[in-house]
C-alpha cells in the first residue's frame, strides 16, 4: 500500500454531544476519507437543539486565543471546512483565520452559510449576522446554500416552490459575483405527477476563473425517506474532503447524495428516531479510498 501524509483540514463548527450533526459528523466523515479534520468548536451543546432541551456553552470568547495557538506552532491547513456560527461576532474571528491560512498556502476553503430555512433566516440569526455572512462566503471557494441561504445571500426574493432552471441560474450568477467558483445550491425538490416528491436535486453551478465562463447542471437523487437531521452537514464534509484530494466537483455531489440517501433509507427501515439523524456509521466503508 501506498501510503501517504494525509492533508490537514480545520473544520470549524459547533459540537453535539449527542444526535448525529455538525463536528460529530463530519470528523468521522472527514478523516474516513483520508483527510485530517481538526476541529474549531463554536459552541458546544450536550445534543443538538432539535430535542426538547440541550445544554450548550458558547464558545466565542475562546475562538481567538484557540486559534492563535495553532498560529504559535506554525500549523499550516491544506483546506478549512466552516459550518455554523452561533454568534455574528464570531465571523471576524473566521474571517481572520482564513486570511491568515491563505497567506501561508491553504488552497481550499468551503463554507456551509448556515441561515434559514423555507423562506426565512432561523429565529436565531438576525439580518446583520445574514450580512456579516455575506461578507464572509467572499473568501469561500465552495459554498453550499440551501435555496432560502441563497437568496438571502444575494438579496434576491425568495421564489417558494419555483425551480425554474432561469431562477436558480440567476442566483448562483449573483453568488459568483460574491466570489466563490464552485456552488451547490441544496433543499430542492422535484415532484412526481400526483405532487409526491420524488427526487431530491442539488443545482451546481461553476465558474472558470480564468475565462469567467459559467457552467451548470442539476444532479437529481431518489427520495429514500423524510429529511433528516445532519445531512446538510454530511454533504458539506464530503465536499470539502474530496476538494482537497482533487476530485471533481461533479462527481463528489453525486457521492455524497448516494451517501445520504443510503444513510436514510438504512435509518428509516431501522425506525431510528428522527432526531437521532442518520446511521451514516455503517456506510463510512462507500467513503474509504483504499490507496491511502
């Protein structure tokens, strides 16, 4: 076997003791696919708020010192993986960071705004965070939106149901002007004839920056049960770890909506509850590269 010096990725996201999301997910994710993930909690929760109660702890105010400790030691990250903030004054903290990464070689960054859902921005996020955010998608290389993310990123209204091909294309054009090259706009869905939903779709789009030529398509996946807590954050993993071993960026779409639609369907036919998330433990094996 062939070995070799996995790439580094600091993977900046909130913890969950308990039901399968965010840092849980994608540390094992991550490091399954030969990656090095080292975490920069957030804020940290015994389990994520979709149960009747949680204790959390917000982290902001170790973010800084965290951070400049790896400074100290000269840890240089191949890639930086960053999923919900809590706290809008935790954005400068980031923005930092990855000014700083990128100074010293960091090639990829991928950042899952985290900010609403089906129209709107979550009960916790205020429109001067929604901004802030927008100020920091500037330094992403992949960004990883769902429709309503999108729009709010772009000011753009939210359209509800429309997929129209020429809605999404406009969005992720205004997304580009915002700096990213690659994007995937998640949460769409297609339905069938009776109005069932049959296919979950996830719109690419990418732009060449030497030519400033835009390319899109849309990559459809079967409904394999209800949505679930912490897929969102699956995808982005899978994403962000394929970035860095060079895959492209088609093809780790696909990879990962294969993922979670097996993860679903495996947790649905297990009765899991809900808020558990996904069984994704027993799938880790469709994500291992064997020359590592």
């Amino acid at each position: 076997m062939n070995y070799r010096i996995p790439k580094k990725i600091a993977v900046i996201n909130s913890f969950a003791g308990y039901g399968r999301c965010s840092m849980t997910e994608a540390l094992p994710i991550i490091s399954a696919m030969g990656v090095c993930a080292c975490p920069v909690p957030t804020s940290i929760f015994s389990n994520h708020t979709g149960f009747p109660s949680h204790f959390g702890l917000d982290f902001t105010d170790h973010m800084q010192a965290y951070l400049d400790q790896w400074d100290r030691l000269g840890v240089v990250f191949d890639g930086i993986y960053c999923g919900f903030l809590g706290k809008q004054s935790q954005i400068p903290i980031v923005a930092d960071f990855i000014r700083r990464q990128k100074q010293k070689g960091c090639s990829m960054v991928l950042i899952d705004p985290v900010m609403g859902d089906h129209g709107k921005p979550y009960r916790t996020v205020s429109m001067e965070q929604c901004r802030a955010l927008s100020d920091l998608v500037k330094e992403a290389d992949i960004i990883t939106p769902n429709l309503t993310e999108a729009c709010i990123l772009t000011d753009i209204p939210y359209p509800g149901s429309s997929m129209e091909e020429a809605v999404l294309a406009r969005l992720t054009a205004s997304l580009h002007e915002l700096g990213p090259a690659k994007i995937a706009v998640t949460g769409l869905m297609h339905y069938d004839q009776t109005g069932t939903p049959d296919s979950f779709i996830n719109y690419l789009s990418q732009k060449d920056t030497a030519s400033g030529t835009i390319s899109s398509a849309s990559h459809y996946a079967p409904v394999t049960g209800p949505s679930r807590h912490g897929t969102g954050d699956i995808f982005a993993s899978i994403l962000a770890a394929d970035a860095l071993l060079g895959y492209d960026f088609s093809a780790s779409v696909k990879k990962a909506a294969d993922f979670i639609g097996a993860c679903v369907k495996a947790s649905e036919e297990l009765q899991m509850p809900e808020p558990d998330g996904v069984c994704f433990e027993n799938f880790l094996h469709m994500l291992w590269e064997q020359d590592l």
